[in-house]
C-alpha cells in the first residue's frame, strides 16, 4: 500500500476575489469548485485545478478577509510547485509574469529540473517546475479555455518544500510512517518520493536551525495533502498512523473525496485524501465551479451561507 503522490495544497487568501483573478487570469488554472469551509462555512473555499480537477492537480485556498502578513519561518510548508509540459515553457511563464508585474527570480535548475520562482500578489511562494524528463506520476491536462495557450499551461502540483527545526523527526514520518523513500538531495536539502515517484510525488525536506517558527497569515500554506486510491485503504491508513501513537481526525467525508488529518512532530499538518468520487459529483464537468456549491449536509443551509458570503462572479457568470 503506497501513497500515490500530492493530492492538493490547501493556502490562505485575504481576499476571494483577488485570488480568483491571479490564479485564473494570471496563471490560468480553471476554478472547478466554488465551495464553502466545511468547518467554518461563513468563509469562501475555492480549488483551481486542471481542466477536470483530477487529484494531484488542485491548488486550493480557505478565505480568511482578516488574515494577516505571514512571516517566513520554519515548521512549514514553504514553497508550493506548479508542473509545465516542459522547460520552454518557463521562458513563456518568465515572459508573461513580467507582463503582469509578478515579482519573480531567474530561471534556475533544481534537483536537475528548470524551475522559476515567483510569489503571488499576497507573497504567496511558488515555483513553476519543469516536467522535461519527468518519468514518475502522470500530470493532468490544462483547461483549454484558459488565457494561457493549453501546451503552456499549468499540468499539476509539483514537489512540496517543508522548512523544519529537525528534519530527523519529520524524515522519519515520511519513511517509516508514509512509505516515502529517499530519492537524492540538493543544496542542503532531502528529497523523498512516493508511489511511481517523479515531479508529482516528492517531498523536499530542509532543515533551518537558524529561523524562528513561522507566523502565517495570508499567502501561507494551511497544509499538503497526499493521495490515497480509496477508502479502503485510508481506514489502513488510519490504522498505521494510530499504531505509531499519533493523533488523527478520523475520517473525515469532504464529499468530493474523503480525508484524514494529522500533525507530524514539526506540526505541519498533513492530509491523506482518496482520489474520488471528484468534483463532478454535484456538476456538470463543463460547468465546474460557476455557482456556489455545497455538500448535502450544507445544502439547508443555503440562504443563510450565501447571505454571509460577498459575491464572487466566476467564470460564465462574468
């Protein structure tokens, strides 16, 4: 039983609005759910994703109208990776965040990929990374009615980068817990990999004795969350993460697929999540996140979520 790779990256934004104008006419990722928090649904959740949503391609954000500058610092997920067809593709990328005044680094090879650096209007940390020789787990397919050409597009999340006090206490999660195995390093820093391996599985590890614990706020990482084939084998998965004495959610049913949560020592909070039943559950896969939508258990709740949310007009309602 392996992971089978990232699932999804889940960040905060202070602003809904704003953040669904980068990342879909800036970066041009399609917008497949327009949803609410389910623990606090007074606040926007919002999944930009590739042209069906499919696992491992979904960059979400949770709303947050008062939250704060982050402040870099260990004990997180510091950098978020976004996966290209390949390397010319960052010339295209490098050219147009330069057209939208994006602050950005140069094109620079890590781990033997091209990669580009850049933060989001809320210094949100990203990287574009290169799938040129990328030989492990499939990427997904770009909306083809994005602003930006379909072979350029974005295809999916690409290795996530933790910043930890003792990399010792979190290898040994990923290795004896998860299943990771240690692919090579770079720099300084671990690189571990699951299931078929490559730009979609890996996890990059660093160690920072010289950094305070980071303060998040708005363009920071909430947590990653790791693919699990079903149901069946999360329930297996609770099992081991019990056996070795951590503390869990228990299942948790997000509709759209199924989850459970845990901190590992360096508290960044980690996520298995089973790969469906999807976002076409409850729409048309043409018309994925237009209106708002809400699990059943939300549904009676309706007016009253819709009466606390600022409209948000996405996509055909433009």
């Amino acid at each position: 039983m392996k992971l089978k790779g990232i699932h999804h990256v889940s960040a905060i934004t202070a602003s809904a609005k704003n953040n669904y104008d980068f990342y879909t006419n800036v970066l041009g990722m399609r917008l497949v759910k327009k949803t609410v928090n389910q623990d606090d649904p007074s606040m926007y959740h919002l999944f930009y994703a590739d042209r069906e949503g499919s696992p491992g391609t979904d960059l979400t954000f949770f709303e947050i109208p008062r939250a704060g500058h982050t402040y870099p610092g260990t004990n997180s997920i510091s950098t978020t990776s976004l996966r290209v067809k390949e390397n010319q593709a960052l010339k295209y990328w490098k050219e147009r965040l330069e057209k939208f005044q994006v602050a950005h680094d140069p094109i620079t090879e890590r781990y033997g990929r091209k990669t580009l650096s850049f933060r989001d209007h809320e210094d949100q940390r990203l990287m574009i990374v290169s799938d040129e020789h990328n030989e492990g787990v499939e990427s997904g397919v770009p909306w083809e009615k994005a602003p930006v050409p379909q072979e350029r597009g974005i295809t999916g999340l690409g290795p996530i980068h933790l910043t930890v006090p003792d990399a010792e206490k979190t290898k040994k999660v990923l290795v004896d817990i998860l299943g990771f195995r240690q692919s090579g390093n770079y720099d300084g820093i671990v690189v571990f990999e699951t299931g078929q391996g490559g730009t979609g599985a890996e996890v990059h590890l660093e160690e920072r004795s010289d950094l305070s614990r980071e303060r998040p706020g708005r363009g920071s990482v909430h947590h990653v969350a790791f693919r699990v084939e079903n149901e069946e084998e999360l329930k297996q998965w609770q099992s081991i993460i019990q056996e070795h004495g951590f503390p869990n959610s228990g299942l948790v049913d997000r509709y759209y697929f199924k989850s459970l949560y845990f901190r590992e020592p360096n508290h960044i909070l980690f996520e298995l999540a089973t790969d469906g039943p999807g976002f076409a559950t409850d729409e048309d896969i043409d018309h994925l996140g237009e209106g708002l939508a809400l699990p059943p258990f939300l549904e009676e709740k309706r007016d009253e979520i819709e009466t606390s949310l600022a409209p948000l007009k996405t996509q055909s309602q433009e």
